[in-house]
C-alpha cells in the first residue's frame, strides 16, 4: 500500500502563484514515476505534469512555462509549483503513483486539494 497525502491548495488571485505538496508513504520502493493531475467542474480528470524517480519530466501543453513539477533526491515528496496562475486553472489537483509490481498493477491517488483562481 502507498499513502500520498497532498497539502498547499487555496484560493489566489489570477496571476499568483501556489505551491502544492504531495508526501508519499508505505511502499514506496516500487514509485518511479508520480504525477499531478486534476478535474475541474464539469470536466474530466486531465494530466497536468509527472516526473520519474531520474527526473524526467512531462507537462501538460496548457501548463508548460508556468508550473514546474520537482522531486528531490531521496525524499518521498514531490511538489507542483504554479506560477501566473488562471481561472481555468481552478480544479481540485491530485497526486497520483502508478507502478508495476510483481506482475501486478497498481495505481494509487491522493485524496485531492482544491486549488481556485479568482478573476
């Protein structure tokens, strides 16, 4: 079992910034790679950026320049910085981990934090 709890959502006007956490625990030998994602109202789940255990990162087109996924080294958090941020930015935001492990999938998710952008 992995537990990630994500913390730092809020209310901020357009064009500030926030900074999410998201602390993973329990087996988190098998994580290589962990993502943000988020839903806003009335929409679909979307992928807003991921980063593996070497650093690699992904971002979602509509995020790129603004956010910045990081993951230090041999800490079991990895945080979402978003800068210049929009109304439709507004969502709640999770952290997600999804691995292989002896064969067997498995996809953990974090309980969500609500992050809303004010005009």
């Amino acid at each position: 079992q992995v537990q990630l709890v994500e913390s730092g959502g809020g209310l901020v006007q357009a064009g500030g910034s926030l900074r999410l956490s998201c602390a993973a625990s329990g087996s988190i030998f098998s994580i290589n790679v962990m993502a943000w994602y988020r839903r806003a109202p009335g929409k679909q789940r979307e992928l807003v950026a991921r980063i593996s255990s070497g650093g690699s990162t992904n971002y979602a087109d509509f995020v790129k320049g603004r956010f910045t996924i990081s993951r230090p080294i041999a800490k079991n958090t990895v945080y979402l910085q978003m800068n210049s941020l929009k109304p439709e930015d507004t969502a709640v935001y999770y952290c997600n981990t999804a691995f292989v492990r002896a064969g067997s999938p498995y996809d953990y998710w974090g309980q969500g934090t609500q992050v809303t952008v004010s005009s």
